[in-house]
C-alpha cells in the first residue's frame, strides 16, 4: 500500500491565483482530512470528510474548498490565494472501524508559499 | 476555545538520558489521547495510544490522569534517532453535520527534543 500520497510536494503561487492540493488514499478510509501547520504552530484542521459525498468545515475552514467523490480522493482548493495561506499543508486519513478522530495516518504534506 | 498545551521545549538531552514531556487538555469531554511523533519537515507519525491505566512500548511509557488532564511520556535511555518533535494530541468533540458523535484531533504545537552524543 502507498498509503496517504500528497501533490505537488512544493508550490509557489502568486497572490489571488488559485490551485488544488492533491490527496489520495489506498487503504479504503472513510475518513480523510486536511490540516494546516504554520512554523512553531500546531496542526489545524481545515475540513474533513467521513465518507464519499460529506464534508465538514473544521477550525480553519476560510479561503479553502473540498469536495469527496470518491472514497480514495479528497482534493483541496484555494479559489484567491493569499500570503496567509502560506503553510504546509497535511492530509490524513483513518479507519473506519475505529471511528472519528482515532488514529490518523498522513501524507507527507504539501509546502506552499504564496506571495 | 478548547485548547492542548504542551512543555515549550526545546530540551537538549544526552544519549541515555531519561526525559519527560507533559501536556494538559481544556475539554474534559475528550476520550482519547495520543502521542505523535514529527520528524524535521516530514508528517507526523503515531507514536503511541494513552489509556487510563497507562501504557508502556519499549523505552517509552505514556501516563494519563482524567481528573487532571494531564498526559505525560517518559522516553528511557534516551537514542540519537528520538530527535523530533513529539506532539500531543486529543480527540474531541466536532459536532458538525457529520454527527453528534463526530469527533477530532486537536493538537498541541509540540515539544521538540534533541539527543546529543
């Protein structure tokens, strides 16, 4: 299993662009997520997803957008970047069996700068 | 605002040492507790569960204490490879439209540790 995969791994956008973060899980979790970590911060949670069609904003949900198709697919959309929004950028997912906010495994983040 | 509080750190320690990390939670409504593991740019990684009776893994040794909320980790004998950042972290209560038992993650900004030669 590759597990959690994140793309690009590096981005440099200039303000107002727009991009999506790509992330894809093999391991058939129903849950999936999407955090932000700022230097020296914690991690944040943007929005996730408990299943094919279900989004929910988390702590930080402004300025992003998700949607969930598939079960493996959870892509991220900045529609006006700002320099706010630069950060890194973590998506993760968990076992169904093991219900909400159990163990989460990541993908190996996202470093986007915008400027 | 519900928050998970960490030592600041960072703690610079000997190899063989023996170190301690503490960490206090806000929500009592919290049911599980965990410590991560983050090493320099790269994602975090469960480093082990805490359960109430307080668990051990090798050198590493995880206590919780409800009626404090208090979460503590113990690294024995300390390694050059236990350099990172070790995180603390809570679920919690999400409400949301995905359930009234929806839950998440909260995380604390982590303690990084340095083993020195």
């Amino acid at each position: 299993n590759a597990g959690v995969t994140q793309t690009p791994k590096f981005r440099i956008l200039k303000i107002g662009q727009s991009m999506t973060l790509q992330c894809t899980q093999d391991m058939n979790h129903n849950y999936m997520y999407w955090y932000r970590q700022d230097p020296g911060m914690g991690l944040k949670l943007i929005y996730y997803s408990v299943g094919a069609g279900i989004t929910d904003k988390g702590e930080v949900p402004n300025g992003y957008n998700v949607s969930r198709s598939t079960t493996e697919d959870f892509p991220l959309r900045l529609e006006l970047a700002a320099p706010s929004q630069t950060s890194v950028y973590f998506c993760a997912s968990s076992d169904p069996g093991q219900g909400l906010g159990e163990t989460q495994y990541f993908g190996p983040g996202t470093r986007l700068l915008v400027l | 605002r519900k928050e998970v509080e960490q030592d600041p750190g960072p703690f610079n320690v000997p190899e063989g040492a023996t170190v301690a990390f503490n960490c206090t939670y806000s929500n009592s409504a919290s049911q599980s507790f965990f410590w991560y593991r983050q090493d320099c740019r790269k994602e975090p990684k469960l480093l082990m569960s805490v359960y109430s009776s307080g668990n051990e893994d090798g050198r590493f040794t995880a206590q919780l204490n409800r009626a404090s909320q208090y979460i503590s980790l113990l690294i024995r004998d300390s390694k050059l490879s236990d350099s990172a950042t070790y995180l603390c972290v809570v679920n919690e209560p999400s409400g949301g439209v995905s359930g009234a038992g929806s839950y998440q993650l909260t995380f604390g900004k982590g303690t990084k540790l340095s083993v020195i030669p």
